[in-house]
C-alpha cells in the first residue's frame, strides 16, 4: 500500500517528535490514501515517556468534523524517543485490526505501518510505503 503526504507534513511530525523526551502524538487526517493534515494532540498517558494516549477530546472533535464533511480519520502519529519507527509491544497490545495507520517517529526517522488482521484473524502490521511530494 501507498500513502502519500506532503514532505513539509512529514517534517513538522518529525521536528514535533524530535523536540521532546516524551512520546509526541497526533491524528492524520486527510482521503483516501492521502494524509493531508495532522492534528496534534496532547499525551495523556499516565507514563507519556514510554506510551501514547491520544486526548479524547481531539479524537471526538476530529471524528466528528468528518461527519460534517471535514477530512477523514485515517489514523495517527506517535514518537518513540529512545526506540526504533517500528511497532511496540504496547503498540500490538493496544492496536486493533482495523486498517488505521500508524506513522511512528524513531532514531532512523518516519515509518508508516497499517493495523490489519492477519491471515489467523490476529493483529499484524503491515510496512506501508510513505510517499512524499
């Protein structure tokens, strides 16, 4: 799977991501396989060092400004300061096989991942290609 976004996009989640020691988070918004815009949110994770919790409050605000005609939810962004761009276990814990993106910042930079069911029904991401224009 392709997903596009702009490179100015993809470097404000970055430069988000590298300003703090604590887990940064956020939604993606945009069409289709497109991200258009991002959405910061604030961490409200009890251990916001080592695990994201987006704030509820944006999650239903930007919910329900796509059922107005506003971009869509197609998932979020989070940070793993001291870790790789790749899924936790605490990511697999708390992910559902949905088809959200995941967009995760670590040392070796931005990955994008999809939250999917495997063939046994269980969780598995899947690497997507992030596409910058």
């Amino acid at each position: 799977m392709k997903v596009r976004i702009s490179r100015s996009l993809l470097e404000q989640i970055v430069h988000l991501a590298a300003r703090q020691a604590v887990e940064v988070c956020g939604l993606l918004l945009g069409e289709g396989r497109r991200i258009t815009a991002i959405l910061p949110a604030a961490n409200v994770a009890l251990d916001p060092a080592r695990h994201f919790e987006l704030d509820p409050a944006i999650l239903i605000a930007a919910h329900r400004a796509a059922r107005q005609g506003g971009p869509a939810v197609l998932g979020h962004y989070h940070s793993h300061p001291s870790g790789r761009a790749e899924p936790s276990r605490t990511d697999v814990e708390c992910a559902r096989p949905d088809g959200t993106l995941w967009l995760i910042v670590g040392g070796e930079g931005a990955r994008l991942w999809v939250a999917q069911a495997g063939e046994d029904g269980n969780l598995r991401f899947i690497e997507a290609d992030l596409a910058t224009e």
